[in-house]
C-alpha cells in the first residue's frame, strides 16, 4: 500500500507538504520522516511508519483546515437544531398542560357538577416558548391551588346562600300553609256555630208555638223555595193524608207553612194532656236540647242528637213527664238557612 501511495505523494524536503490522493481533495500533512531499512538478498529498501507524535500532529493540522473551511455551516446547524428542539419542547409542553387541565375540568364536573377553575389558555401562552424552573412549576401549582381554594370557598358560600334563600322560602310557605289552614279552621268553626244557632232556634220556634206566631221567624231559618222535611208517622198529632208515604212509614213536610202547620198540631196534643178540670189555663211546657259534642260535620251537612221533655206535665195534671230522644241529619245551603231536615225518633 505504502509503494502504490508512492506515486502520488510529494515530499518537499524537511518542510509541510500535501498529499495527492485520487478523487480527494489536497490535505495538509506535517513533515513525515521516513527511517529507511537496508534491504537483504537484493529485496528493495522497506519504510517504517511514522511514529505516533507524528500522527497527532497531523491529525490536528487536519482538524483546524477542516474547522476553518466548514466551521460556518456547523453553526448553522446546530442553531437550527437547537431552535427545533426548543419548538418541540414548547409544543409537548403545551399539550401536557392543556390535557392535564381539561382532564381536570372533566372530573370535576362529572362528581362536583360545577366546572374548576384553572389556568386559563392565557396563562398557558405565557410559558410558551420558555422551559419553567422547578422554583417556577412550584410557584404555578401554589398559585393554581390558591385560586381553586378561592373559587371552593366561593361555591360554597354561593351553595349555602342558595340553601339559606330555599330555607326561607319554605318557612314562608309552611306559614302561609298553617296560617290559611288555621283561617279555614277558624271559618269551618263559625259556619259550624251558625248553622248550630239555626237548629237551636228551629227547635226553640217548635218549642214555644203561639197562634200569633209570625211567619217571618221561620222564614228567617227555613229556605222558602226548596225546603223539606221528613219524620216518622205519628198517630197521636193530625196532618194531611198527602204528607205520609206508606211505603217507609213517614211523612214528607214541604214548605214553610205546612212546617207551622205540624208544630201547631204538636201543641194541641200537648194541651191534651192538661187536665181542664183542675187547670183550666195551664199550659204545657217542653224544651229541645240539641247535642252538639258529638255532632258530625260535612261539608254542608250536619247529624246531630237532640232530646226534648216536657217542665211542667205533672204540675198540669199529667201522671208523668215526657221524654223523647232521638237523631237528625240536616242540609244548608249558603246562606245557612236549612234546605232539608230529616228527624228520627222511635
């Protein structure tokens, strides 16, 4: 090899020469000796290699023609390198940080069903193109966790604000609830006391029948248009064939006057039971007593016990006093006046 480089190898002395390879390019070399060996039996001369001092020398001759010629590219590229490498940096960077904080936006809104606060995409752009110390994503995170302990705080003084305003709102409604109740408690009772004015003063009307008695009273209590009433037959009083129905074994009073009609014929046999020839002028006297304990209400209707007896039986000649018990289911209308009225007694 070394007798082929022969050929295209110049030496110039003792001084730096050039070495002339085909199809490369002329490299410098440092000074290179050569200790010639005698040759034995006619064979040609052998050339030692040159020493490794030698070899160094020229390596570094080498490298500094090899810096000076493409030192200029080499700078360019790795400036064009490293811009890449920080572009790719920022870019993952990015990414993280925008999947990490939807990933957080996502899990808070599926268990809290209100979305997290975090760092807004500005706050992002502001790292961009900046690699963030250790000192800086601590001081991030502390700025990030003050600003979701802000927005805890204010969710849940919002939370129990919206509690406090539901809480009031039903206490008002609980109050008007038990205030309207109580006004219709309160109506029910004095509809309830009329109507029981009414029936005290049906039986007081039934109680003290005079000839003169005036119509108006009655018409005051009883509803003129549609009024009735039913009670059982009674052979010891007189009324019209046309009030019984023999199939129930009562009888039906319609209107205000046949209603006069039936307590006039309830004082005559009263006054039978007088004995004329001892009292002359006595009169029999009776009350009704009306239970209304353990009366029953029902919208418009009433049931009720009553009970009536007679003062004054004996003191007229009578062998004893009289009593009756028994019940009655009325129906008002309105203007608490009575339309029906249904008396029973055995």
């Amino acid at each position: 090899q070394m007798n082929q480089q022969q050929q295209h190898t110049t030496f110039t002395g003792g001084n730096a020469g050039y070495m002339n390879f085909p199809g490369v390019d002329s490299v410098a070399c440092m000074p290179l000796s050569f200790t010639p060996v005698p040759a034995s039996d006619g064979a040609p001369s052998t050339i030692m290699s040159p020493t490794k001092t030698q070899l160094a020398a020229s390596a570094n001759t080498s490298n500094l023609v090899s810096s000076d010629t493409d030192g200029g590219d080499t700078a360019a590229a790795q400036k064009t390198q490293q811009e890449q490498l920080q572009q790719q940096q920022s870019k993952k960077s990015k990414s993280t940080s925008l999947n990490a904080n939807a990933t957080a936006n996502l899990v808070s809104h599926n268990f809290s069903g209100i979305s997290c606060d975090s760092a807004t995409e500005d706050d992002h752009d502001a790292y961009d193109g900046s690699i963030m110390t250790d000192e800086e994503k601590i001081k991030n995170n502390r700025e990030r966790n003050r600003e979701h302990a802000k927005n805890t705080r204010l969710r849940k003084k919002a939370y129990v604000d919206r509690l406090k305003i539901t809480v009031d709102e039903l206490c008002r409604e609980r109050d008007t609830l038990v205030s309207e109740r109580a006004v219709a408690a309160n109506l029910m009772v004095e509809i309830h006391s009329k109507r029981v004015d009414v029936l005290r003063s049906f039986f007081a009307l039934r109680a003290s029948y005079t000839t003169d008695q005036k119509r108006d009273m009655w018409s005051s209590i009883l509803d003129e248009s549609s009024f009735t009433c039913r009670l059982p037959v009674t052979p010891y009083q007189s009324f019209p064939s046309s009030e019984v129905q023999l199939s129930n074994s009562q009888r039906t009073i319609v209107g205000v006057d046949a209603m006069m009609a039936d307590v006039a014929s309830n004082a005559v046999f009263l006054d039978s039971i007088v004995d004329r020839t001892r009292y002359p002028t006595s009169k029999i006297k009776f009350q009704y007593t009306l239970v209304t304990e353990e009366s029953v209400v029902a919208g418009n209707q009433v049931m009720a016990r009553w009970a009536m007896e007679t003062l004054n039986a004996k003191k007229c000649g009578g062998r004893t006093e009289l009593h009756q018990k028994g019940m009655l289911f009325c129906k008002f209308n309105s203007a608490h006046k009575i339309v029906s009225l249904e008396i029973m007694f055995d």
